[in-house]
C-alpha cells in the first residue's frame, strides 16, 4: 500500500479527536418502549353488531363480517404519562419489526434502560495502522459502510458529507444523537448566528447524506427512463426504481410489490383513491367518515367527490384531550358507510388513532378503510395487514425521503376492480383508437414518467431508518416529547393544545398575549425552527377555540439542549 504522509494522518486524527470533544450527548433517552398492545374501549366488542345478510349488502365491494373480536395487538407509541425508568425491561431488538413482550403486571411499567453516561465516547480512538488503512480506502473511493447508529460493540464507519469519515462508536443503549446528526449535512450550519435546531419535523424531515448521494448517484450513473429498453442504463433504472417499491412493500408489512404504487405524496395518494374508489362506488345518500383531527389534505378530496356523487361526509367527534370518541364512532357507523378514512397520527395534536380498531368496526358495515400515515411511519413500525386498512399513504419528506415522491398501498382485491385515474404511457397494454387495454397494478395506476431518482431516495430513507429501528427512535422521540411537555406546562399563560395519552412527538401551543407568528419570529432569531399556523387542519384547531398554534416536533436527530433553547425564548415571551 502507498505510505500516506504522517501530517495528513495527523489532521485527520485531530479532526476526529475534536469530534469526540464536542459530540451532543443530551437527548438520550432515558428509557425504551417495547410496545404497547391496542386495547379497545371497555366491552367494545359485545358492543359491535352483526349485520344480517352481508353476502347482500350493496356495496359491490363488501367484505365478509369480521370474526367477532378480532382485534389484533398493534404496535402504538408510549402514552406520554407512562415512563417508569426504574423497570428494568428486556433488551430492545434492532429490527424494524413489532417487539413482543410480556404484559406488565403494571401497564405503566414497560420501560427502564438507564441513559448512557455523558463519558460514553461517540468516537473510538483508531491506531495509526487503521487510520491508514481508511485513509487509503477512501483515496481510492472504496465502499464504506455506514453507520447505523443503533447500540452495538463493533466499530462502523460512517462517510461524512465533508469526505472525511468519523470513526464511530454508538452508544449500546438509546441512539448516538451526535453521531446521528452528523449524517444530516443541513445541521451543521448557523441561523441568525445561532445553531440551527430544526423542531419543525412534521411539516418536513431533514435529509441525510445517504439520501443525497443516493440521487446524485442516480442521476450521474443510472439516468434513464424505465420500461421499455434494451440499452443497460435503461435496465439499471428500472431495477433501481423497482427494488425501491419493494422496500416499501416490506417496510410498510404489504404482501406483495405489487400493492405498493408510487405517488407525488399522501395528498396525490389520497386523491388517486378518491378519485377511483370514491367516483366508482359511491352513491347518493352513501357516506363518508372522517375524523375532528384530519388533515385538509384527508378532507378535501372527499368532499369534491362527495359533492359529485350526492354523498355525505360525517366527523367523528374528539374528547377535550383529542382522542377520538369511540362511543360516537360507532354510532356513526351504520350500513350507509361506504369509507371510513384516519389519520393514523395528527398533524396538528399529535393524537395517534386506534385505527386498526376503527378499521375492524368499519368492516363489519362492509367499509372500505384508508389511512393516512403521513405522521406515523417516522415514529412507529406499521404492518398494513394486521391493521386491516385497504389504503395505507405515506410522503417520503416526512421520513427523511425527498418531496415530492410517496407511496400508496391498495389491498390486493381492489387492484382488478379499480379503474385508473390518469391515463397515458406506461399504463396500458395495449391501445388503438377505439379501445385501450390497462396494465395490472401497480403500473395501472402511474401513467407518464415517474419520479424514478426520488424513488431511489426514498429507499436509502427507509433503509436509514431501518437500519436505525423505529423502536429506538420512537423511545427517543418520546424522552424528547416529555421533556419539551413538562417545561412548556410550566410557563404561566401557556395552553397546549392537545394532550392525548397516547402521541407523536408533535406539541401545539398559545401563549396568552403573544400571537403565534410573534413567537415562530422569536423563535426564528435564535435559530430555532418551528411551525406556526393552522398546519392545515383548521377543522382540529378550531374544536379547541383557536385558529393558530405554535407547533415544535421532534426527530431523530434532536437532543434536550434544543428543546431547553426553546424554552428558554418561550419563557422570555411569557415575562413581557
């Protein structure tokens, strides 16, 4: 091997040593959750009719009654009350998957691992003879692994956005947020002067550098159309675009690639299914359920389509925490429901919805069920299957994926009886004049050139988070969650809007005498970066009396110093 000079290992080993000096380590999360089983309302299954003569119902498309009491365990977020650290639980896998566990004697006692001591280094000391060896490998562009940042004893390397690689070390309990965020190049950059915290996660997720090469490396390698070619970049681009649909297939628990159809985002996804299902099935005098906490996104399609067909859109009600009312659910429901469609999590309360429960209930009237998980797939592992939905949407930018790309999950009885929605290249077999024949799914339903490099992007994100385990970043997220819930209830005239037992880490809140675009500028100045609005969903803000809210949420790469900083302006505001 070529002998590297002894100054270039030198400042590459200082660099490295400087890292380890100033790596974050707030924000490790006191404890990790290992899954809390759905449980439905008291005696909500004696309470759930059986409707004679469903083999008749008519809606073409009706399913089979349910088993009565088929409520399978789904994995939900932590209830922000319940963090007990003094139980010791079994060791958390690194997996994507649902973790199993033994119910608690006490429901509130499912967590405990000890946060790792401030000493835990982040960076291991590497020998001279290792140094360049890496140093070499990186001269010559060999392949390097990247870190996971997930708990174990081996040593990875992680490639740096700078082309330098840090040796790192994370940490065996909770995640190495400085390692973490030193994957996310637009962290290391000031605001106003002041480092930037990025507390705005539910309008946007940053993006890592491995979902950054891997467009640029699209684009400078693989660049092609797909389908349809016999040239090799032609082939390569349809090999890329189709392994990242099958990626999500697995990541979202589908049976098969073929459920899984790429689209713009959750709002296109939602429209495409409005737009074929809803146009097709509905009917005068038919109805549609939707919930206080939607996204106008989950609101809108349904009443251009509504209005087209005669239909009728009926809210379920929320309580003043903002759950959903389960009583007055199933009273809504009745043999006129033709979709029931949820957010999985609010946007703007952070409320998560028992849906795979709302989706049972729903079947039972031979409902057809879509949720939308734009706020959960970041913060919990989902199974499309054993929640019982016949759509499942999602945005890739709000998984650290690019914009405009997301996908859309259409059980696998629908994909005959659907029509397409757009029609043009890719999605037929065959067309003259007088008549076209379509492709099956999923190509039916993406006419015209995809976004084939965001669909490269989105896997690397969901490889990232994968190979991080949602388990270990909802844990995380959730230490955040408390901390921020905690210190913002204990500033006099603040109100959080929104306090389920069971969220993602999104809180919205006013601050009596101060406007909430007063207190996003405020927050602006001293580089913190959170949401003020009505984060399109006026419907939710305005059950509680207000038009606007302050809304920080919380990612992966987030740490406490962050949300003391917050804080601490908030504070200041509320003296004045």
């Amino acid at each position: 091997m070529e002998p590297f000079p002894a100054d270039l290992i030198a400042q590459i080993a200082t660099k490295l040593f400087r890292e380890s000096s100033h790596t974050p380590t707030t924000g490790v999360p006191a404890g990790v959750p290992h899954g809390v089983p759905a449980v439905a309302p008291d005696n909500i299954r004696e309470r759930l009719p059986t409707i004679p003569g469903m083999a008749s119902h008519p809606n073409p498309l009706a399913i089979p009654e349910a088993t009565h009491g088929s409520f399978p365990n789904v994995p939900h977020a932590v209830p922000v009350h319940s963090m007990n650290p003094s139980v010791a639980p079994s060791p958390m896998p690194g997996s994507m998957g649902s973790p199993t566990m033994q119910s608690p004697a006490n429901p509130t006692e499912l967590f405990g691992r000890a946060a790792p001591s401030a000493s835990t280094p982040a960076v291991r000391p590497m020998t001279q003879d290792g140094l360049q060896r890496f140093v070499h490998g990186v001269r010559h562009q060999t392949p390097v692994q990247r870190n996971d940042c997930l708990g174990g004893e081996a040593t990875r390397v992680r490639t740096r956005y700078d082309g330098i690689a840090a040796i790192s070390s994370p940490t065996s309990q909770g995640l190495d947020v400085g390692s973490i965020r030193n994957d996310f190049p637009i962290l290391n950059q000031r605001v106003h002067g002041q480092p930037l915290a990025w507390l705005d996660n539910a309008a946007t997720t940053q993006k890592p550098q491995v979902v950054i090469d891997a467009i640029s490396e699209f684009y400078a390698t693989d660049n092609s159309n797909i389908h349809r070619a016999a040239h090799t970049l032609a082939a390569r681009a349809t090999e890329a675009y189709e392994q990242a649909r099958t990626t999500v297939a697995k990541f979202l628990g589908a049976r098969s690639e073929k459920d899984i159809v790429f689209a713009r985002g959750t709002t296109e996804a939602i429209n495409l299914v409005a737009n074929t299902y809803g146009l097709r099935y509905l009917k005068k005098g038919d109805e549609i359920l939707l919930s206080m906490v939607e996204h106008h996104a989950n609101i809108v399609p349904w009443q251009m389509v509504a209005k087209r067909k005669g239909a009728e859109i009926k809210v379920i009600p929320v309580n003043d925490r903002g759950e959903i009312i389960m009583d007055e659910y199933l009273r809504l429901l009745n043999p006129k429901t033709r979709i029931v469609s949820l957010t999985h999590a609010s946007n703007s309360l952070g409320t998560i919805l028992p849906v795979a429960e709302m989706a049972h209930m729903a079947k039972r009237y031979g409902a057809r069920v879509l949720v939308d998980g734009a706020q959960s797939v970041s913060h919990m592992p989902v199974n499309v299957r054993s929640m019982g939905c016949d759509f499942f949407v999602f945005s890739g930018h709000k998984i650290f994926g690019p914009t405009g790309i997301g996908a859309l999950y259409i059980a696998e009885e629908l994909h005959d009886v659907l029509p397409p929605w757009q029609g043009g290249g890719n999605m037929i077999k065959n067309v003259t004049f007088e008549k076209t024949t379509y492709s099956e799914a999923p190509a039916k339903f993406e006419a015209g050139t995809p976004n084939i490099a965001d669909a490269v992007g989105l896997k690397a994100a969901l490889d990232y988070v994968s190979r991080i385990g949602l388990p270990n970043i909802a844990a995380h997220e959730h230490s955040l969650l408390e901390n921020a819930t905690q210190q913002l209830s204990a500033i006099p005239g603040l109100r959080i809007i929104g306090t389920a037992r069971e969220k993602v880490s999104v809180i919205s809140f006013v601050l009596e005498g101060h406007s909430t675009e007063e207190i996003g500028k405020a927050l602006d100045q001293a580089g913190i970066a959170v949401r003020s609005g009505h984060h399109c969903a006026q419907p939710s803000l305005r059950r509680f009396g207000v038009e606007t809210t302050v809304r920080p949420s919380f990612s992966l790469y987030n740490h406490a110093g962050e949300i003391d900083r917050m804080v601490d302006v908030v504070r200041s505001l509320a003296r004045k």
